[in-house]
C-alpha cells in the first residue's frame, strides 16, 4: 500500500495521523520526492492528453448505461474531467461489501466530513454533528465507479451493470 512505500521511503504518502492532529511534525515532513516517482509522474503527464479523453469516454459510458436504465446521471459543466464517476445510492454499505466479494472496483472516498478522521473524534476540530449535513449525507451515500486507466470497457460495463442490478436506489 501507499502507507508502507511511504513508510519505506520509496514514495511520498498521504496524511498521517501526527500530520492531521498537529501532534508533531510527520518525520517525512521534509521528504523529497524520489527520482522514480518524478519520473513516472513526467511520463505520465506526457500522455495526461489520452487519460482525459479516456477518462471522458468511461463516464459518457457510465451517463448512457444510467440513463438507459432510467436513472439519473451525474451532471457537470462541459469539460470537466473526473478523477472517478461518483453515484449517489442508498444502500452504501451493503453494495460496497457485495463488490469486494464479487471483485467488483466500486470505490468510496471521504466516509466522514472531515475524512480520514473517524466521526467520533470530530470534536477534536470543533466540528458538531449536523454542522454539514450534506457532507454528512454524502458521505453516508456516494460510492465512485472508476476511470483509471486500467479501466476497460469491459470491466466499466461489469462494474455499472452491478451497481445497476444491486443499488436499492440511485438518488438524484
């Protein structure tokens, strides 16, 4: 995982507990970021023009297989490119353990407001339960489908037609 690279020092890695606490400053505060991870970042913007195109022709697929089945699709201004196609659902937790054991990527992002912290210990930023609840409602509904690279429209039409079939609903 990103963790243990992070650990090992072989890549820059996420938020840390210290870090998001302010306990003391994380001890890969001042880490540069390694030769190999510059250099498959340059690769890959070398060719960010084909991930966006991509990108874009997944989540027109996504739209069109929603919409099809008479669901509502996610709206967005012309030209914006996602990192991952969020749907909003009801039946969150139940559908994200079905596609973990159907090996279906169904991902979920921010499972509280002030994500990765865990809800008990909002407090601690001063935050009140009910403060946002938006935030608090999408992170109890959004699941993402993915648009990686990695993603062929193979596995995309796999992965929508169970979030399709399994979903109790997709809200607007």
């Amino acid at each position: 995982s990103l963790h243990k690279l992070s650990r090992l020092g072989l890549f820059v890695g996420s938020s840390t507990d210290d870090e998001i606490y302010g306990e003391e400053l994380p001890k890969d505060h001042y880490w540069l970021m390694p030769a190999y991870q510059q250099k498959v970042g340059l690769k890959k913007l070398r060719k960010i023009h084909d991930d966006i195109r991509k990108r874009n022709r997944l989540a027109s697929f996504y739209d069109d297989k929603l919409s099809a089945a008479g669901l509502p699709i996610l709206d967005r201004p012309e030209g914006t490119v996602l990192l991952r196609y969020p749907v909003r659902i009801e039946n969150k937790d139940s559908i994200l353990q079905s596609a973990r054991a159907q090996s279906i990527e169904l991902g979920s992002w921010f499972e509280t407001p002030l994500h990765p912290t865990p809800l008990e210990n909002h407090s601690t930023f001063g935050y009140t339960l009910g403060q946002c609840r938006n935030a608090e409602i999408a992170c109890q509904q959004v699941v993402n489908l993915p648009l990686h690279s990695k993603t062929n429209l193979d596995e995309a039409e796999r992965t929508i037609d169970f979030l399709i079939e399994n979903s109790a609903k997709i809200l607007e």
